[in-house]
C-alpha cells in the first residue's frame, strides 16, 4: 500500500493528464511528494497592491489592480501577439503576450477588474508587463488578505502557457496542502529535531510554501535544508564506512629497499612537512587490510606527483604493480617522462600507454603486465581496457578524477582479485563544502604547503591598448635569459576562429621578435604530436624564448626557467584554468609574472575572475571563489554525482549547514553504524528508500 503522499499527480484537482505530463516534463514532479518538495525559490509580499505611478525599476515584483482594454491583436500571421491596456487611478501600462493568444482573447470581460502580477520589463523607453500572470479581482479576497507572503515559484514557458506560472503552481500546492496537511509526518528522530531546535516537518512544509511571517520561513528552511544535507552526509558517511570496512585491501607490511633507496639517492629535495604527513596517512591506510580510497587535494605545484611516486615504490617493495590513470595524452606522458627522470638508475620498470601506443608496443606491455616484470603503468584510458591485465595491482593513482566517473574507476578495481588502494588527485583545490559532499564518502589528504623558495608570482591585468609596455617588458625579460609562455583560449565551439587568433598572435609575435635574435615555438590542437613535442621539447631544452599555445601547455611541460605568463582573452577562461596556468610559472628561482590581458569589454563575471586572481594566488581561495561565482553546476567532478540533485540546501550559501550535518552524521553513526536503533528508525527507513532509487512506476516512461 502506498501513502498519500505517493499518489500520482493526476489526481490531484485541477491537474488533468496534460498538466500532468508537463509538470513531470519539465520539472519531473510525478507524485504528491515531488509537488511538496517543489519549492518556492524567494517571496514577494502580495498584500501590497501598487500603482502604475510606482513602477520604476524592472527589477522586482508587482501587483496592480485595473481596467483592461485596447485588447488587440497585433503584427502579421507569423508573427502575431496581443497587446492590452492595464488602467488605474494614477496611470496606464502596456501588456503583451506573445503565446497563447485565443486564451488571452477569452479571458478578459470588458470593464471588469483584474489584479495581475509580474515583473515588469522595458520597452521603447516604456515599462510593460509581457506575460503577467492575471486573476479576477476578488475585492474581498485581497481585502482578507491573511497570507501576506505569496512564494514564487520557478516556472518555464511550457508551463505558464498551460497555466502553470508561479501562481498557478502555488494553487496547486494550496489544494495539495488542504487535502493532506494533516498527514505529514515527522521524517526526523525526536531527539534531533529537539537538539537543533527544529521545527516540525508539518510546519516546515506549510510555511515554506504559504508563511506566516517572514521569520517563520528562515526556520521552515533550516528545518528542510537541515533533514536534506543530514541524510547526504549520512549515505556518504556509510558509503565510505562501508567501503573501509567489507572490502579488504592489500597489505604493504614494508618500506623495503626501492623506496629507501629513493629517498636516499634520488630525491632532489626535502619533502615538505605536507607530503610527508600525507604519505605517513597512505602508508596508515596501506597497512590497514582495508581498501584505501583516497582524495589528494594540493595547489598546483604542491608536489603531489611525487607523493604519488614514493608510495607506488612502497607498493613495489610489497611486490604489488602500480598504474596511474591520466586524463589526457599529454598529462601521461608529461608523468611518465617526469617520473622516468626521477627513477634514473633505479631498476625500476615504468611504461607508457595510450591510444597512440603502436600494436607491438602495446602486445610487449601486456606480456610485462601479465608476467610481473612491469612495476608501473602511466596511462590514458586505454590503462581500463580490458585486454590491459596486470599479474598483482596493487595501486592505482587516479589523476584529476574529474574526468573520470565512478564506473570508470571500478573497471580498475576489477583488475584484481582482491581490490587496489586507490588514490586520487585533483588537479587544483577542491572547495571544502564540495569536498564534503560530492567527494564525502573519500578519505582525504590536504597538501596545503607550497616548496620552499617558491616565489609569489606578481599578476596583474591589463587591457589590450598596453600591448607596447607588455612587448617592452618581454624583451627586458628574455634579456636577463628568462622564457615566456603566451596562451591564447582554445573553445572548442569555435576552434577555427580560436586557431586564427593564435595564428596571428604567432605571426605579429614573429615581427615584434624577429629571429635570430629570438626564437618563437608554437604549439596548438592541430598540430600532429610529434610536431608538438618537437616544439614543446625546444623550449624545454632553452632553445626557444616565447611558446605561443594554446591551452595544451595547461597540462603540459614544467620549465623552471620560464618566469611570464601572458595570457590573452584572459576572460574567456575560467577561473580554475586560470589558476593552473599561471601555475606553470613560478617554478624556479627567478621573480614570475603572470600577465592577464583582455579587451575593454568585460562581463561581470569575467571582471570578477580576472580581479580575483590578481588579488591571491592561493588556490583553495580562488576554488572558494569560483563556487560562488559559478555555482556547484558547472565545477569539475559535480556533474556526475547526485549530491547536485538538492532541492532546497545549497553547496554555495549552506557551507555551516553542511559542516554540521557532516559532525552530527558523524556522531550518530559511531554510536550507531547502521542506524538499527529504535531511535533513529525514521533515518534508516529514509535512507533505505533512497537507496531503492523510487521504486514508483509512474516514473518509468
Ligand atoms: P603537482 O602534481 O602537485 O602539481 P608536482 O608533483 O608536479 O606538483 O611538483 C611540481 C614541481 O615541484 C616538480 O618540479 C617537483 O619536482 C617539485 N617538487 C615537488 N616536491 C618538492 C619539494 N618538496 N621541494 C622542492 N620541489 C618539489
Ligand atoms: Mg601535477
């Protein structure tokens, strides 16, 4: 038997089968429950009615009280829309509807009152209302008033043009709560909601949709956002106990003679106070019989690369193989040729597979991996392939895990019997609150120290008009011996019209430095790799002073020589790209820069980005501050998890929220593992029914 609450929205009056279909549609409202949970995103106070005489700004919400008239139809047959005449006491204002015309038609009765409701737009200089929403003017109904706050509800064309616009949604909801109000019951343990304070789910479902006051609606939010970011915290908080405690992991008893005789030998530096704690924390979850799945977060240049190493030495002291997993061609072989210079003169097997990796090549690989006498494996995601076999994995570092999903990463799991610890590395800091949350049920490690002697690198932004002074400046710094990298965007929707840029960057670069006194590289997309590598491996090698790019070089070569970072259109990259490019320089002893240029013409947004990172260039930082500004949707690794499917908390605004549902996830489950106590019976039956997925048929379609 199903609740209530589980009835398909059909049968809810004033939904008939086509309301229905586009409610689930659009907004995938299905049953009673999905309409409760659909909530208001801000309120407007609707017992104000205004004046046409006090609309000055299109940017709020108004109500207004009038006589329609000059009803007409306008413009040819394709193009056709109806405008009319709002009129009271103190003015008139235009009305549009460009859908739904013969419904429009209908609608008013000459002479009567309406009350519309919208947010008005601008005009040829005029305010107007283009699809307000529209009710018979009900003097007594206003005159009562009680509800003084009206939520507003998300709603898109398809929906208003069948009449579902914010206030016919609140209508729904309005007949919906006097059918089933008092049947909503607590979904949270006594013992919480008193503890924090909550108000009843009752209360909290009512006043978010129709408040009291406006006091009530801040608590009927926490109240909501509370019970949702509990129950997240508490699935990846059983997820990441679980996973440590049924899945057994390899044990690496020792630290033997490969990886001391690393440290010894070939480490070129001290290890900072960071990567040392962070292998001491590997190394605990290594020796513990459980499976490690591992989160390392470090700024770019933090080192983590060789974290990474060191502890695929100590998997080779256990007689386990390692593989790293690289989302591109370049980064692995990027790691593959780094980690190959550190292991100089080790008996250390390394090799390189990708999709260009030649037939024969591939087979020699295969037989090494089967026959053991290959230790490491640097790769793309030919490395998951299943004809890729390994005789005893023992350790799998996953780079920039953004780029691969969760599947991905069991199909590595697979390769061996009992499953490899896993490690995974973010490219650049991850905000803390998505930390928590979209990688909640990983352990995880913060590189959160740079290499000594690091040098801050000065960044400032300028406009294209000072190219001269950047020229100028250019010349100064190949004077003193310095390199230069300069990065034009790479968007793949207008590649061509990317690539002419750089082209003719390249070519005025060409005039501006003519040889031989100077020596230009270019490198792009395009380009076949041999001819790339060239390029890039002439610059490497000194012989080149300017590498004009594109964005390959993001991920590409580390030249400690190398001191200017001039990146072009620097507004059409994203923060975090920003970051790690400018994170290519810096890397030696010499004062860095990184110049950002753009044109005059510049979107908020893209303002604020270029603004944030002349301002610091700490990397947890700008993560923080790209959060806000693009919000979780668009931020690496979201996209494929579900924590995004929130419906009222926020990753972005809720970061306390979620730091204290992770502790009171955290407590409940350590006296309480598997939630079987009578007290937390309400948690266990929701989690469990998530974890059916909803088993509710009238979603299949
Ligand atoms: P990440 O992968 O975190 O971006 P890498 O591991 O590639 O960083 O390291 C960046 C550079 O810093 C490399 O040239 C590396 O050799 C060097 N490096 C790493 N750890 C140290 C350290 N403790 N001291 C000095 N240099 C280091
Ligand atoms: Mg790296």
């Amino acid at each position: 038997m199903h609740s209530l609450l589980e009835t398909n929205i059909t049968y809810l009056k004033g939904v008939g089968p086509k309301k229905a279909e586009i409610l689930k549609k659009e907004l995938g409202i299905v049953d009673f429950n999905d309409l409760l949970n659909y909530f208001p995103f801000r309120y407007v106070d609707k017992s104000k009615i205004y004046n046409v005489s006090d609309i000055s700004s299109g940017n709020s919400y108004f109500q207004l009280v009038g006589n329609i008239s000059n009803l007409r139809k306008v413009g040819d047959k394709r193009t056709r829309y109806i405008t009319a005449t709002l009129t009271d006491s103190t003015g008139s204002i235009g009305l549009v509807w460009f859908k739904g015309l013969q419904w429009v038609i209908n609608r008013f009765v000459p002479g009567r009152k309406y009350l519309i409701f919208g947010k008005p737009s601008v005009f040829q200089n005029q305010f107007n209302f283009v699809h307000p929403e529209v009710e018979d003017y009900d003097e007594e109904r206003v005159n009562i008033g009680n509800q003084r706050l009206e939520g507003i509800y998300s709603s898109t064309e398809k929906l208003r043009n069948t009449g579902l616009g914010t206030r016919g949604i609140s209508k729904l909801l309005k007949e919906l709560l006097s059918q089933c109000k008092d049947k909503l019951p607590e979904t949270l343990p006594d013992y919480i909601v008193e503890r924090w304070n909550l108000i009843s789910r009752k209360e909290a479902l009512i006043n978010i949709h129709f408040p009291e006051n406006a006091s009530i609606i801040d608590n009927a939010k926490i109240r909501l956002k509370f019970e949702e970011l509990l129950l997240v915290q508490l699935q990846l908080l059983q997820q990441k106990n679980s996973l440590n405690r049924k899945i057994n992991g390899q044990v690496f008893r020792l630290v033997g003679t490969n990886f001391n005789r690393f440290f010894s030998d070939n480490l070129p530096f001290e290890l900072t106070g960071a990567q040392k704690r962070v292998i001491r924390e590997i190394r605990h979850d290594m020796r513990s019989g459980y499976q490690m799945n591992r989160l390392l977060q470090g700024d770019v240049g933090s080192g983590k690369t060789m974290v990474a190493l060191m502890c695929m030495l100590i998997a080779m002291d256990n007689n386990f193989q390692s593989c790293i997993m690289a989302p591109t061609e370049i980064l692995a072989t990027q790691h593959f040729n780094s980690i190959r210079r550190m292991l100089l003169d080790m008996d250390v097997r390394v090799k390189l597979l990708t999709g260009s990796t030649k037939k024969k090549d591939r087979k020699i690989i295969h037989d090494e991996l089967l026959d053991g006498s290959l230790n490491i494996l640097i790769g793309t995601h030919a490395v998951i392939e299943d004809s890729v076999k390994f005789s005893n994995l023992g350790f799998v570092v996953i780079d920039e895990q953004h780029r691969f999903g969760v599947a991905q990463r069991a199909r590595l799991w697979r390769k061996n019997k009992i499953p490899p610890h896993v490690l995974v590395m973010t490219a650049t800091p991850i905000p803390r609150t998505l930390a928590m949350t979209v990688y909640g049920n990983l352990d995880i490690s913060i590189i959160d120290e740079l290499p000594p002697g690091r040098k801050h690198v000065a960044t400032s932004h300028l406009f294209e008009n000072k190219r001269l002074r950047i020229l100028g400046f250019m010349k100064e710094q190949i004077k003193q011996g310095r390199q230069i990298y300069v990065v034009y965007p790479l968007i793949r929707e207008s590649e061509k019209v990317d690539l002419k840029n750089l082209m003719d960057g390249y070519a005025n670069m060409l005039q501006d430095f003519p040889m031989p006194e100077y020596q230009v590289s270019v490198v792009h997309g395009r380009m076949k790799s041999e001819d790339k590598e060239f390029e890039m491996q002439r610059f490497v090698e000194g012989k080149t002073d300017i590498m004009v790019s594109t964005t390959v070089i993001e991920v590409g070569v580390d030249v400690p020589n190398a001191s200017v970072m001039i990146i072009e259109n620097a507004e059409r990259f994203g923060l975090s790209q920003l970051h790690q490019l400018r994170g290519r320089v810096g890397r030696g002893a010499d004062q860095s820069y990184c110049i950002l240029v753009s044109g005059y013409k510049l979107s908020n947004e893209g303002r604020k980005r270029l603004e944030i990172m002349v301002e610091t260039t700490d990397g947890f930082k700008i993560a923080e501050a790209d959060l806000k500004l693009r919000g979780p949707g668009d931020l690496q690794g979201t996209q494929q998890s579900g924590v995004l499917d929130l419906k009222i908390a926020s990753l972005v605004h809720d970061s306390n929220l979620i730091t204290r549902t992770r502790d009171v996830a955290e407590e409940i489950l350590s006296k309480d593992s598997t939630l079987s106590s009578p007290v937390n019976s309400l948690l266990y039956k929701q989690l469990d029914q998530i974890r059916k997925g909803k088993q509710n048929w009238g979603r299949i379609s």
